[in-house]
C-alpha cells in the first residue's frame, strides 16, 4: 500500500499573501487543521497549522479592543507564521515510511509533492483509518491473539489450520512477542465460532493469549 492509495486529494491550499483570519475561516469551513502554503506556480513553500494561527493571536488578557485585534489580525499573512522546511512524501512512498516520518517528526500530516507540486496530503488521521483496515476493526468476525516462536513457518500452520477448520482469514497483524524470540499475532476470522476457533489453535500454537467475537 502506498501514499498514493490513502492520501487525500484534491487539496486545499493558501499561498503567503492570505491573511491569517482567511485562512483560519477556510479552515474551520472545511473541518482541516493545516493547509499547505504554494507560490503562484503552485510551488509547495510552506504549511500552516491551526497551532500556528493559535498561537499568533493575541491572548484573552490583551487590553486591546476588538476593533484593534482585527485591524492587527488582518496585517498579519500566512507567510508571516508558516512553517518553511515543510517534511514532504511522495505519491510512491510505502504508507509505512509516511507514518514513520509522521511519528519520528511529531507531526500530524505530509504534503504529498510532485515536481513540487501539491498533489496530495496523507494526514494521521488516515493513517488511523488504514489501522482499522489492516485489525479488521469493520468486519464482523473472531478476532484471536496468539504467542508463537519467531521461527519459519509457524504463521503457516496457524493459517492452515484455520483454513481446515472451515475459517476465513481476513487480517492478520503481526508485533514484536514480550519474550525474545516470540511473535504475537493478531487474526480476524470469519467463519467460525469463538469455541471452535479456541480449540483450534489449542492445537497448533504455545500460548493463546485471547480470543473474542467481534460483531
């Protein structure tokens, strides 16, 4: 899967000169939390954020009048607060490399660029929706957890013997065991009952560490 097939597109952009007030309004219409920033070649040069709007208004202590606020407001532009080194995917990238960046960097989207052209954005918040995807989280079904040593053909075994059961395998995610040399696994099933599905892996794997219906 890569950015490409989960980014959202077209985007919604503000180039330098919009006023700040602007570009909080666009914001707040379009339920968003950033908007990249673009030349008038519709060159990536910045982003802003919601934060950054937040933080260039002025507090609730200011003895400045409401008149005063919004004439000071109106000067200030998006280039004025915008972040400049903006970290950027590309259409191509692996979804996985997209959300390490994400998570290494402590930000909540990447500007998905062409030619540096804008032609995407991939945010955390589709990130969390590819999460669902890949647990099953929509599908009804018995979802199981199970322990299994780190060595080759194990996650084999277990799919085969499910499939003889009469059970559908539709996710399967893999974590890192608490014991070294362990993998936990994490199923979605469909087709079989919480019961049947128990005894089933009583037979093939070490430690079954839960099983549940799902509706």
């Amino acid at each position: 899967m890569f950015v490409r097939d989960r980014m959202t597109h077209p985007v919604i952009t503000v180039t330098p000169d919009t006023p700040i007030m602007e570009a909080r309004e666009i914001m707040r219409r379009e339920r968003i939390r950033r908007l990249p920033v673009v030349d008038k070649e519709g060159n990536l040069v910045g982003i802003v954020t919601e934060k950054d709007i937040l933080n260039a208004s002025p507090s609730a202590a200011t003895t400045l009048s409401i008149w005063e606020l919004n004439y000071l407001l109106s000067k200030v532009k998006v280039g004025d607060i915008m972040t400049k080194e903006v970290i950027t995917a590309t259409e191509d990238m692996p979804l996985e490399e997209a959300a390490r960046l994400i998570a290494d960097h402590k930000i909540g989207a990447l500007p998905v660029v062409r030619d540096r052209k804008v032609v995407g954005i991939i945010t955390e918040s589709d990130l969390f929706r590819v999460f669902l995807e890949l647990m099953g989280a929509r599908i009804p079904g018995v979802r199981l957890t199970v322990c299994l040593p780190d060595v080759p053909g194990q996650l084999a075994s277990l799919a085969q013997a499910i499939a003889e059961a009469g059970g559908n395998i539709v996710s399967v995610v893999t974590f890192e065991g608490e014991e070294a040399g362990t993998k936990c696994v994490v199923m979605k099933v469909k087709g079989l009952e919480p019961e049947t599905v128990q005894k089933t892996l009583h037979q093939v794997v070490p430690q079954v560490l839960d099983v549940r219906k799902q509706p």
